[in-house]
C-alpha cells in the first residue's frame, strides 16, 4: 500500500512539473543502475532507485557535498555513500557527515548513517585494492592541519583500518584520497 502512494505521489509531482514553466525543477546529480540523486534545492535531495516495476526514494533534508556509488559491503551490488552537512543529537555543530545506503529489492535502505568518523571529516573517497574496497578520508587534526584515514565496512559499520599520512597539509591530502602520491 505504501508502495502505491509513493507512486502515486511521484506521478502526481511529474506531472506538476511539467505543466510549470520550461524551468528545470530538479537536477540529477548522477545516476547509474538507475540510482540517482536529485537536487530538489539546496537543502533537499532524494535518493532514487528505479526500477522496471518501482521507483522509491529517500529525501536528505540537508546540504550535499559528496555523492558516488561503490561496492562499500562487498556483497556485489553498488551501495551510495552521501555526505551531508547537518547536527546531530549528539554534536550541535553543523559538520560533515558520511550516510551510506544500499538497493535492497529496488528500496532506497540506509546502511549506516554516520555520526562521525574518528575525527571531524573534511572529504571521503572510495578506493578499491586487493583486499576490496575501503573509504579513504580526509579528517581535521586538532593542530588545524589534516590526516588521510582509511576504512573498512564490518557489518555495522566503519573500521579503522589505519592512517595512511597524519599532520599534513590539505593539498597533499586530497593528492593521497584521490590515491595519488601515497
């Protein structure tokens, strides 16, 4: 029934859209396995799966800065990895946070929405190796300088796998996350 009214509401907002003027509503940011992210303004996103038989979404009522797919739990399916700027329960300043979600049966299911890593994020990516893939990040040191992480998905959650450079500058950092000059 649920299923229903979200397609119901997405044939109704379509429709809407496009008896508006020819302006453009919602940007896609990527999609690929028909999973995409739309740009409804600013501070709202959805998630979309689509699929032959369903279209299911999941709205982020935060600012973006990151998006891409990856295998992050190694079960062969491509996951979505997010980073949102938004509090916590916990942490009432607006940082950096990393949300993960996957494609179960075609539904848009968080894997694990992220509070914090072991320090303030400032960017992530997704590298792969031999081993499977991990994230790499680039977290703030308490110096002001910056350190590049790295990640592994364990059934819950993220484990820290280990520090790949610690007090460096945020130029060499994103040259070590995008797995250049290590």
């Amino acid at each position: 029934m649920k299923n229903i009214f979200r397609l119901l509401y997405f044939i109704i907002g379509i429709s809407f859209m496009s008896n508006c003027s020819g302006e453009v509503r919602n940007k896609t940011e990527e999609q690929s396995n028909g999973i995409s992210l739309i740009k409804k303004h600013d501070s709202l996103y959805h998630i979309q799966i689509k699929s032959d038989s369903l279209i299911d979404f999941w709205e982020l009522k935060y600012p973006v800065y990151q998006y891409m797919l990856g295998d992050v739990d190694a079960n062969g399916k491509k996951d979505i990895l997010v980073g949102v700027i938004k509090t916590t329960r916990f942490d009432s300043i607006r940082r950096k946070r990393l949300f993960i979600f996957k494609n179960y049966k075609g539904y848009v299911r968080p894997l694990w929405l992220g509070s914090r890593l072991g320090k303030p994020l400032v960017d992530f990516n997704l590298v792969k190796n031999k081993d499977g893939s991990l994230i790499r990040s680039i977290e703030k040191e308490k110096s002001g300088k910056v350190l590049v992480a790295e990640y592994k998905w364990r059934r819950f959650g993220l484990e820290f796998k280990r520090y790949i450079r610690r007090e460096i500058d945020s130029i060499t950092a994103i040259r070590v996350l995008k797995n250049e000059n290590i």
